[in-house]
C-alpha cells in the first residue's frame, strides 16, 4: 500500500507486480543485459552468446532463475538468481545477479519491491541469505543496496577466461 500511495501521489498509475521470468521475457532481459553492461562497464556484450546464457536460464537448464518487475503491466526490471552451497550454514547463499531497472522506472520502487519478493522467497527456502556483486565505480547500485540494509566485508577476486 506504501508504495501505491506513492505511485498515486506522483500522479501516475503503478500496478507493481514481481514475477519468475518466463520465455515471453527473453527479448526484455536480453536488452536489460545490453543496456546494463554499457551503462555499468561500458561492455558491448555478443548479442547471440547473451540470447543463449539467457535462453539457458530461461528453459531450466542451469541452476539460475530471472525474476521481473513489472509496472502498469510492462516489464521495467529484473534481476537474476544463482545459488551458491555454503558448507558453514549447511544451506544455499541466493546470488543476485544481472540487475537492471530501466532509466524511466528508476527511483520508484522497483529494485526495492524485486528485492523484497526474492528476500521472501529466499527465506522461506531456508537460504542462509542474499549476496550481490557491483561494479567498484557503481557507486549509484551500492547507495541503493545500503539503503536496502546490505553490508559486506567481502572483496570480490576473479580470474575470468573471457575477454569480459
């Protein structure tokens, strides 16, 4: 109700609804990816190698799950899942990865309201809880995952065998 109040107040009309991705999506979630990774890191991604890592994820065939934001029945965000065993808890870390809400739908409550549903959904799958990685210079991602209650004392290393 908050969040309508809101939307109501800023005289527009939004209908947040968070949903599992489904293949109808593809054609949204491989533009957010573009559009992010040149927003974020300047990447030009290969367009044919990111339709298969999201069609991938799409038909089931690898342990990740997209989920979508959609406002006034339009799709605007979306973030994807991967899950990582933590032999401390015994139990599955959920990683958010591939977060992207369109420029014109930002600063509404989108990311928060995706946020708040996979939070739900990680809890009652008894995950021991969320983690995320942005880009160092994303300083905008990481005032908005603070804000969420996010911390980390973690520094993430990589040794990536592709040019990206």
């Amino acid at each position: 109700i908050p969040i309508l109040k809101r939307c109501l107040k800023l005289k527009f009309i939004c209908k947040m609804a968070v949903r599992k991705a489904r293949l109808g999506d593809m054609s949204a979630l491989v533009r957010f990816n573009m559009e992010m990774a040149k927003e974020t890191e300047n990447l030009n991604l290969d367009v044919e190698t990111l339709q298969r890592g999201v069609s991938t994820v799409l038909e089931g065939e690898t342990a990740a799950a997209y989920y979508v934001v959609e406002e006034a029945n339009q799709v605007v965000g979306s973030l994807m899942l991967t899950y990582e065993w933590s032999d401390w808890r015994c139990s599955n870390i959920w990683w958010i990865q591939s977060v992207y809400v369109v420029p014109s739908a930002r600063r509404r409550g989108n990311f928060k309201r995706l946020y708040a549903h996979v939070r739900e959904e990680a809890q009652a799958a008894k995950a021991s809880g969320l983690r995320l990685y942005a880009d160092m210079g994303n300083t905008a991602a990481h005032a908005t995952y603070e804000k969420l209650g996010m911390t980390s004392h973690y520094k993430v290393f990589e040794d990536m065998f592709t040019s990206y």
